[in-house]
C-alpha cells in the first residue's frame, strides 16, 4: 500500500493589492504519496507556483492562506510554529527553483552552499556533506564531480548549474521536492540531461515529487499524475497515460493543441537583391577566449532567419557582434550593403534605430520603477524627437499595435503585467525606434505555450505590416518551425548547416542537426526511456562533458 505524505484539502490563497485581498488559488485540493511524482500544468497565472509554494507551508509576501489544510506527513503546516517549519524546509521538503542563476549565490562556490543545508540541520559534518555532494554530482553526471564544486556559479553552463541545485535540494534526501519549471530556460540538448538526472535522481531515493511546468510533453515524461490548473481553479486530474490519451475538458484539450499556429515559409529573397544584415566571415573572443570562428549569414528584408543550436553555440554572441556590443576580431557586419562600425559607440544614431532587440527575460528588461508609458516614450523621443501629445500618440499607437489597451497599460509599471504583456511591451519599446531590423532573443522561451503561440502570431502580423526582418534566437524547434523562413545552426561558435526552414526539417541533416531535432520531447510518457536507450545514459553525460 501506497503511504500519504501530503494532503491538501480545499486550500485557498489570496493576494493583497489595492487595500484588498483577490483570491489565487480557489479550494484546491491534492494528494501525494511517498515516491510519486505529480505534474501540476496549465498556462501563466494558473497558480502552479502558488499551490507548490503552498505544499511547503509558505506564501510569497503580500499573499496568505486564508482557509484550508496543508498536511505533510501528519504536520499541519498552516498552524505549525516557525521553528517547526525550519526543521522540515531544506531537510525534509526542498524547492528547485526556474532559474539556477538567480538562486545561487554569485558570491560562494557551489559546495560551500550545497553543504550548508545538511550542516545546519545537523544531518552531516560539513567533511560528510562534501564528500556526499561530490558523490551526488557524480549521479547527476555533472563532469569533474571532484571538481566542479569548487566553481562559482558563472563557472559553469546553465545545465550544469539547474543539476546542481538539484543535487543541493537532495543533499538532506528530502520525502518531497517542489521542481519549479527547472528545464523552461535550457536548450533541447541540456534538458535531456537534466531531465533524466532528476528522474533518477528521485526514483533512486524514492522521493516524493510536484513537477510543475507548462510544457506537457516534459511534464509526460516526469508524473505519475497530472493535475490541470485554470486561474486557480483545478481542471481535471489523471494517471498521466489516460490524460495524455483522453483530456475530458475543453480547456486540457486546448493545451493539448497548442503551437497549430505555422506561417508559410517565405520564398528565398530575388537574385542580387541586398541583405537588410549581413555577417562576412565574423570572428570573435571574450579576452582571450574565442567564441565565433568565421561565422557568416544574411537575413533578407521581410524574412525570418532562426538563429539555433545549444548553449554555448554562439547564438547570443552573434547578436552582440550585430548590435555592437562586442566588436568581432575579423570580419564584418553589413546593414543595407554598406559596412556597420564594428562598436556601438561609433555607429550613428539613425544606424542605433534601424536595429533593435527584444530580449528574453522581460522580468529584468523592463526598468521596475517605470511606467509603461515612460518605458516606450523614452526610445519614441530618443529616436523620433517626438515629444509632449505627440509622444503621447506614439505611445498609444504602439500600445494598440501590440494589442493592449493604452487607458489600461499606459499608467502600469511592469510588477502589474503578466509575463506575456511584459513581452509584449518589451516589442513595442522595440518597434518604437521605428526599425527595420530586430533581434528576439529567446523571446518565448519563459513563457508558456498559450501565451507564446499569441506572441508569435503577434511578431508575424507586425513583420507583414511593417516589412521588418528578424534574427530569431531560440532553442524551440517548435518555434522555428512555427515562425523562420530560414534557420541557420550553430555549434562551438561555428554555422554548421543553414536552409530553408522547410529542408532543414527533412532528412538527411547534418549529425548536430540531427542531435537537435531528436532531442524535442514528444508527448509520449516512454519518449525519454526510447532515447536513453538508443542513445546510452553514459553517452548523454559524456556529452555533457564534452561540450564544457
């Protein structure tokens, strides 16, 4: 017989704006045994986060509980004292965060911080808990296990990292672990990695799991269950296999759905005609450290060339060369034909405009203490002169251009939007320069499918009536198929294969290539178990190894 070590029953949690309490999560209830895992899915604003959060007897500030039952293992945490709930969190209950990068301290190495759990909680020595950390590397394939701890956190890859958060939550063998969206931000290649860490890193110590993501066909290979969220309220819930094969609802179903959206592939651009930006033959290094090596590609006005590969690529780098934050070792950048200084700082102000980016974090693009009136009037009055009613105007304009609503946006900051509309403005204060060129990059990546399908219908009704051209940044191959025309692949710094989007998807690819498009996760709970096995475990972590 299964045990129970979690219930909660008709939970209720509401957030404080305005001098009045809105309700979040609306009398949800769950169950967890030892050792299972359940997936918690449904799209920004659904709660997922909140409800896991609540799992460890904790809110986010300006939030309560204001009714309901949290019981872990017979603890009532809605009334358990503080002291009560600092000897389960870390030691019986952890969290792994989305971002590794922002939980990490900058400041210590990885093992001083990994150990300060266990040593806290008086389960090992600090001698033990390093020797058990090295030995918990070593299961998540992370390379040099002896080593790598000894690295602080901008010393390793975003993979590497998002295991290592994995391992410190495990380094007290928690009963329950709270994985917070822990793939969304790596590359297809890096996910593989740690998605089949953490799955053994579970089963291994049989322990009790709420995955929480928007991305079903990883949430397949991870839950035992799947609980389906709507704006707090629950959806449906089922053994993984009959909700993948049998959603009952409407709105399941329509997740199911999601990424239908595909524009036709654009024809090539005419014979002779000029490229809007061209890379000739760019090198380029941090330091002493090269990481472009004779990188060359056009994108042609009107179209959409995807820029893909995994992390460390060159992707991001090539941007930086484009914009002029990192002026390459040889080679050259052209705009219209005509050769672009290599540094921003010598380009003209009309050469800025003509060349925007939309980044992919919008949280920390976005200036907190702005409105969105000011975060877009800034750039329209920079680069138009535009200023007073006139600036005004534009503000709406491009308001409206992106499909919300200037009386409701215009007096917001950005702590008030949800992460698509933050996106949303992140385009316009792009468009507001009145470019011809924009750069997304990995603009959909944090956010979930709804959402990102609407961001991308949006980025291609605005190239259609605007004529603008894009570099798209990304690792979702479901994105370039979506959205490219022409798809440009990179791997250690090098373009290793580039087409039209419609051949790059057919066989024979290049062997990378091929590795990319294998590595997308299919709706399929025995995906990841057929990839694995035709792959070799030990192969994926050599890779990851390799690639460091």
């Amino acid at each position: 017989m299964a045990e129970r070590l979690l219930e909660i029953r008709d939970i209720h949690i509401e957030g404080h704006t305005d001098e009045t309490w809105v309700p979040i999560i609306n009398g949800v209830s769950l169950t967890l045994d030892k050792g299972e895992v359940l997936g918690l899915i449904g799209e920004s604003g659904a709660g997922k986060s909140t409800l896991g959060l609540a799992a460890m007897g904790y809110t986010r500030d300006g939030c309560r509980i204001s009714s309901g039952s949290v019981n872990f293992d017979g603890i009532e945490l809605t009334t358990a004292d503080a002291a009560t709930r600092r000897r389960l969190l870390g030691a019986r209950i952890a969290y792994v965060a989305q971002s590794a990068a922002a939980s990490f301290n900058p400041a210590h190495k990885l093992i001083d911080q990994h150990v300060e759990a266990p040593v806290v909680h008086k389960i090992m020595s600090r001698e033990e808990a390093m020797r058990d950390g090295i030995e918990l590397y070593r299961r998540l394939r992370l390379p040099n296990p002896e080593e790598i701890g000894f690295r602080y956190p901008h010393q390793v890859s975003g993979g590497q990292l998002q295991r290592a958060m994995t391992a410190m939550a495990m380094s007290c063998r928690p009963d329950l672990i709270i994985f917070d969206e822990p793939t969304t931000a790596l590359d297809v290649t890096t996910q593989i990695e740690v998605l089949a860490a953490i799955r053994d890193i579970v089963e291994q110590f049989d322990t009790a799991a709420i995955y929480i993501t928007h991305d079903l066909a990883v949430v397949a290979q991870m839950a035992d269950r799947i609980k389906v969220l709507l704006r707090g309220d629950e959806v449906e819930e089922a053994e993984t296999r009959e909700m993948l094969s049998h959603p009952r609802e409407e709105y399941t179903k329509s997740l199911w759905a999601v990424r239908s959206f595909q524009r036709p592939q654009k024809p090539p651009a005419p014979a002779g005609s000029t490229p809007v930006v061209a890379l000739r033959g760019v090198s380029a290094a941090y330091g002493k450290i090269p990481v472009l090596h004779d990188v060359s590609f056009e994108i042609a006005e009107g179209r959409t060339v995807a820029v893909v590969g995994e992390s460390g690529s060159g992707k991001s780098t090539a941007a930086r060369v484009i914009t002029g934050l990192l002026p390459p070792t040889e080679g050259v950048v052209e705009f219209m034909g005509e050769p672009l200084p290599p540094s921003y700082r010598k380009r003209s102000r009309d050469q800025l405009r003509q060349i925007q980016m939309i980044y992919q974090m919008a949280d920390t693009a976005l200036n907190p203490n702005k409105t969105i009136a000011e975060i877009i009037g800034r750039p329209v009055q920079f680069y138009t002169g535009r200023t007073g009613r006139e600036r005004e105007r534009r503000v709406d304009q491009l308001l409206e251009q992106i499909e919300l609503d200037p009386a409701t946006f215009r007096g917001r900051k950005p702590g008030e939007l949800s992460g698509g509309q933050k996106q949303r403005i992140g385009i316009a204060r792009a468009l507001a320069a009145e470019p011809r060129f924009i750069i997304c990059d990995e603009v959909t990546s944090a956010l979930d499918q709804l959402v990102a399908e609407g961001i991308l219908r949006l980025l291609a009704r605005l190239q259609d009536e605007l004529g603008l051209s894009y570099m798209f940044i990304t690792h979702d191959l479901a994105t370039v198929r979506a959205i490219a025309d022409e798809v440009v692949v990179m791997k250690d710094g090098r373009v290793v294969e580039t087409g039209p989007r419609d051949e790059m998807f057919r066989p024979p690819h290049h062997p990378y290539t091929d590795l990319l498009l294998s590595s997308v996760p299919e709706m399929d709970p025995d995906w990841l178990d057929r990839l694995l096995a035709e792959r070799g475990v030990e192969n994926i972590g050599d890779a990851a190894a390799d690639r460091m």
